[in-house]
C-alpha cells in the first residue's frame, strides 16, 4: 500500500499508533485531548482498506483501523493487536485466535468472520481491489481470479465459479485458520498491513458508499469528508486496544502542493508538516523557521523513476533504460535539490529493513556519462521528447526537472518533467496505462521486510506493478525465498531478486529518504515512526 505520494524527503507511510509501554503518549485510552491538523492528501479511492494503495489514504485508514498485528512505532517489530496469538507448525498451516472485546465503530463485535469475509471479499478478482494480490499465497486464490482473455478478464464467462478462498476458514468467533499454498514464512509480519483489516458486516450492504463514511475497529472513528479539504476523525470511546492516542480528534488538511502546507505551519493553521518542501532544505532555512520543532532521521522510503517499457516501445531496449540511469547526477542532485537530506541510492530496498544489501544496482547507478552516451548509442537511442511525469501535489517540480537537465546535458536526450494536478489522478493514469516515458515513483514499507519492497510492486499482477514487469526467474526466487525456513537464506534469494530486476531495469533507483518534519508550538511529542510518517497517537496538544 505505500506507494509514496510526498516527495522522498519525507514520504508518510502505512503504519501509526504507539507502543503499549510507551509512556510519553500512546496506550490505553490515552490522555491530552485537544486537536491535532497535520497535512494530507487526496484519496485515490474511497476509503477501503483493501482498495487502497497509496499512502493519502492509507494515512487515514491507519489511524482509523485495527489489524491482527501492530507495527511499534519506533523499531517497526510486529506486535500483537487484535491477534491473540498466531500459531504454525509449519510455515503453511495457521491458527489465528484473536482478543474478544474489540468493537467496530458501528458498536458491532470484531469477530472472526470478519477478518475471513473481508479477506476473500479483497481478494475475489471481480472486486477488483487494489490489495487482492496481498493474499495470493492463501489457498484458492487463483480459484477466485477472472479468466477470461483480454482488457476484461471477467466479461464472457470469466468470471471465477466460487467467491470464497479454499485456505481461510472459521472455527469459532474468535478463532480462524489460514493455509497457503506454499510455505510463508513471514505471513505473520505481514497481517499488519491496512489490506488485511477485517470489516463488520455493514461493509458489505454497499461497499462504495461505506468507503466514503468508513467504519473501523481502531482508536479513532470516521467523522467527515470534506472533498479536497480536509477528512476528520474523533477518538472512538469504546476503543479496546493497547493503541489509542492523545487527542480528541485528528484532522488531515489536503493540499495541492507541499510549499502551501510548509506556509500554512508556519502561519499556525496546521499543527504537523510530515515533510519539509525542497525550498525550505536549502540552506536550512527550516532550522531557522522551525529552531527546535523540527526533526530529521532516516526512514524506509525509498525513491525511484518507473517506466512501462512495454507501452513505451522506445525504452524496450535494456541498454537505452541503463543509459538513462548512469545519465542521472543523483550525489549533485541531492547536494543541490535536498540540502544532503537524501541518500543516493544503490537500489530499490530501503537500508532500514532487514536484508539490505549495498550496491545492487552495480554501475548502473553510476553517474558517467560517456559511459552512458555508449549505451545509449548500442541501444538504438531516444528519438523525441522524454517525459518525467510527476504528481503536482507532492513537492517533486524540483527534482524531477534536476533529473531531466542532467540527462538532457549528459546523453542529450531532450527530457521534460510534466505534472498531474494530483497523485490520485496520476495513479489513475497508470493504471489504465496512459503514461508513455517515466515517471516519479516512491515506496515506503508496508511491514518490515526485503520482500515488501519486491513483490507487492514488481511481481506479475501485483497490484502496484504499473511497469507490467514479468520474469519467470524473478518470480522463482520470490517464490523460493518466501518458502525459506531461514531468514538469512531468505534474504539471499530476495537479493539476488533485486539484482534481477535491476539487470532488467522496469525502475531506475534514486534516493533514500529521511523523515524531515516540522511542527508548530501547539504541540509536542512529535516522533516519527521508521515508516516515515508521525506517530500522531504520541502526539500531545499543548
């Protein structure tokens, strides 16, 4: 679901709450009060946990949902939520018993088959939801899936003859069992993530309109929706869970551009600003604005440029695509644009999850120009005018034109970095496959693990792969490396993953990212979580 919408200096994330045991604001019923504005975005979809995957909505379903599994907000481990316990002899075969006591915010029991109904709901091809690919591994999820040929695989009898998964059953209402269909080792750490929340009974009546007034089991419930101005949510009173927060309620403001955000912190109309716009990095300028309300330190997110090489016939050629990335000034670009407060990247895998490994994009990251100049010619070159396309409401006008200008004077193909009025319209674009040449791309950790940086977006029908990449030996190593018993032989495979896609090259890698905030002196206890977005159930209001 992270696909990132705010610039890679500070791209806000999928995960938020607070440790149980953490005194200085999360847990239990909370305290404080008050109301906390923190900046936001517009909403691809309606929000649905399991159709959403980007981060504008995602912000607000994390604050709103309840999952099996909590992420702690400063080391990002797995912790117990709903869950009560989650069991494997295995690494097939699991039994889920969750707590009794959690209520949805309609006053209804979280149950059982809540978790089951939401699940094979998502996943049923014809629902077409974004987090459908999420529960492949379950048992029968191919059995649900259209198969039919064509741009609809659903239409003339495509569509599947059950709507239920073979691997998820109820045992009782607080006990339910999942079997994949090979060996996962890491399932658990992934029942985290907003796609497997579970849904109360009311979801289904109608699931468009329910994404537009949604109902939750987590420690702040649904107030409004105001279209392009702001989404607010007040603390549910009957939250059961070990992570409520301080305030009373929470409000998202929606911009268009980031700059507007910085201003309006600055003038005290918003509490929080969960990145620092480009123009304010120079020179520090946000020290002095900010003096000690602000904080920068590493995050999981991590920035690439996207192609679909498919639809843009230009870029078939791998050479042409490793030309452009060895055309690309990343240390100068970061220096100049960021102010140093990203790192030139090596890959897509963020250097904050476990599995790591420096260097997996080989030379191609590389900026050397001649070198680049050879590839391009050995590829056939780059007739006409290349796009960088960008979402205007992200701050990345800067960069992304800093992206072209160094390619255009490095290989002289005549790059031009254009906007979409917003992330939600440039994801829609994408997904219908109306975008030719690049395009900005982040990602920031659903769960913390190399996989999750691999196969939500490069596998093939992942929901977020918009670069259509397919290759049988990238899929057997996922496959291979999910099975492992042994996280360090797991690890391998997930690497060796990396190195073949990058060889490949569907994406070109950039930056890794820091979460650089500021906040205004109505509030403390600012943290930032390593999924890169505040821990607003910490926050305390003055």
């Amino acid at each position: 679901m992270a696909i990132a919408s705010i610039s890679a200096v500070a791209l806000v994330a999928t995960a938020c709450g607070g440790s149980s045991d953490d005194n200085s604001g999360s847990g239990g019923d909370g305290g404080g009060g008050g109301e906390i504005v923190v900046n936001g975005c517009t909403p691809e979809n309606p929000l649905i946990a399991g159709n959403t995957g980007e981060t504008c909505g995602g912000n607000v379903l994390d604050v709103m949902t309840a999952k099996l599994i909590h992420y702690n907000p400063e080391t990002a481990e797995p912790e117990m939520d709903i869950a009560e316990s989650i069991e494997t002899d295995d690494n097939q075969n699991f039994t889920v018993k969750i707590k009794e006591g959690y209520k949805f915010h309609d006053g209804t029991d979280v149950l059982a088959k809540n978790f089951v109904d939401a699940w094979n709901y998502t996943a049923y091809g014809p629902n077409a939801q974004q987090g459908s690919y999420f529960y492949s591994p379950i048992e029968g999820y191919d059995e649900i899936q259209c198969s039919g040929e064509g741009d609809d695989p659903c239409a003339d009898g495509g569509k599947p003859d059950t709507k239920k998964m073979s691997g998820l059953e109820v045992v009782d209402d607080h006990t339910f069992t999942i079997k994949t269909s090979e060996k996962v080792s890491n399932l658990p750490m992934r029942l985290g993530y907003t796609a497997f929340a579970p849904q109360p009974d009311s979801f289904f009546d109608d699931p468009e309109a329910f994404g537009q007034e949604p109902v939750a089991a987590g420690p702040y419930k649904f107030d409004s929706w105001k279209k392009n101005q702001a989404i607010t949510m007040s603390k549910f009173d009957d939250y059961a869970g070990e992570y409520g927060g301080n305030a009373d309620t929470i409000t998202f403001k929606i911009f268009k551009e980031q700059e507007a955000a910085y201003t309006a912190l600055l003038a005290d109309e918003i509490d929080i600003i969960d990145q620092i716009p480009a123009n304010a990095l120079v020179g520090d300028k946000y020290k002095s604005d900010l003096g000690d309300r602000q904080l920068s330190q590493p995050n999981s997110t991590s920035q690439w440029i996207g192609m679909n090489y498919h639809i843009d016939k230009k870029l078939e050629n791998p050479d042409v695509r490793h030309a452009i990335s060895m055309a690309i000034d990343r240390d100068t670009i970061v220096k100049q644009i960021f102010n140093n407060a990203n790192e030139p990247s090596t890959g897509v895998v963020s250097p904050v999850v476990d599995g790591f490994k420096e260097g997996q994009c080989g030379e191609y990251c590389n900026y050397d120009p001649e070198k680049a100049k050879e590839l391009l010619k050995k590829g056939g070159g780059y007739d006409g005018k290349l796009t960088l396309t960008y979402n205007g409401d992200g701050g990345h006008k800067e960069w992304t034109e800093a992206v072209c200008n160094s390619v255009k004077n490095a290989i002289g193909i005549d790059c031009v970095a254009t906007p979409t009025v917003d992330f939600a319209t440039m994801l829609t674009k994408l997904g219908e496959n109306e975008l030719e040449g690049l395009w900005r791309m982040g990602w920031v950790m659903d769960y913390p693990s190399i996989e999750n940086y691999l196969a939500p977006i490069f596998s093939k029908g992942a929901a977020s792969n918009y670069y259509q990449y397919d290759n049988p030996e990238f899929e057997k190593l996922l496959t291979d490396a999910a099975a492992a018993d042994d996280a360090a032989k797991a690890n391998e495979m997930y690497q060796e993953a990396e190195r073949v896609m990058l060889e490949d090259m569907p994406a070109i890698p950039l930056w890794y990212g820091k979460s650089i905030m500021g906040w205004s002196e109505d509030v403390s206890d600012v943290k930032a979580t390593p999924f890169g977005n505040p821990d607003l159930a910490a926050v305390t209001v003055e």
